[in-house]
C-alpha cells in the first residue's frame, strides 16, 4: 500500500512538472557552485530576481520570482529554467499560458515576472537561472 501512495504521489509530482514546463532544457553553467549563475540566449533579459518563503494553500513554500524581457526585434517565447544546487529542477514558459488578444510570446521590448513555488522550505545555497526560446 505505501509503494502505491508513493507512485501516486511520484505520478503527480511528474505530471506537474509536464503541465508547467515539460523536461528542462539547457543545463546549468559549468564549474557552478555558488550564488546566482546565469545561462541566457542574446533575445532575454532577466530584469528581476528574487526568492522568498511564501505562505500558499500547501504550507510555506520556497518561491521563486524572476522577471523576463524580450530584447529582441521579434515576439519571442521563453523557457526558464531553474537549476538549484540542491533538489530537482523547476521550468515553465514565458508567457505560461494564452493572453486575451496577445500572441503566446512576448513581443519586443515587454517585461513579465512570474513566480515559481517549489516544494521546498528551505532557502537555496544558490540556483542558476537558464534562458530558452521556444519555437512553436
């Protein structure tokens, strides 16, 4: 009985992580073992960073709060990913999901921060951050 549970639970955790962002793409940098690493393609710009323990439906959570601007001449799409020294790592889309009247990309010039809650209570000794287009 307690294998099934932990399955189940394994099976949801999985399936989350496909909903929001499917397999993590890119990979931290080398030689990381400290702080805050960053990996972005010449279109991004990260314009915000923070992390803070936040209080949500499941308990206090770790959250991440990362803002994106696209730089480029053209609307883009961006996958973050979020690589923490310790435990597994968290990744999803930016925009997450359609926009009423706004293509499923950020246009040029437009900044949006998104916040990430991982299943985690505890501060991060450093994370990387890694930045993907996404062609759809």
């Amino acid at each position: 009985m307690r294998r099934a549970k932990m399955g189940f639970f394994l099976g949801v955790l999985l399936g989350a992580g496909i909903l929001m962002g499917g397999a993590a793409m890119g990979e931290p940098p080398e030689n990381w073992t400290s702080g805050i690493a960053y990996d972005l393609i010449p279109a991004a710009k990260i314009t915000k960073v923070s992390f803070y323990m936040d209080k949500t439906e499941a308990g206090p959570m770790l959250t991440y709060e990362v803002g994106i601007q696209n730089v480029s001449e053209k609307a883009t799409r961006f996958k973050l990913t979020i690589y923490p020294l310790e435990g597994d790592p968290v990744a999803g889309f930016y925009p997450l999901t359609e926009r009423k009247g706004k293509p499923l990309a950020l246009e040029p010039k437009e900044v949006m921060v998104l916040k990430w809650p991982v299943f985690s209570q505890e501060m991060p000794k450093g994370f990387a951050l890694v930045v993907r287009d996404v062609e759809e």
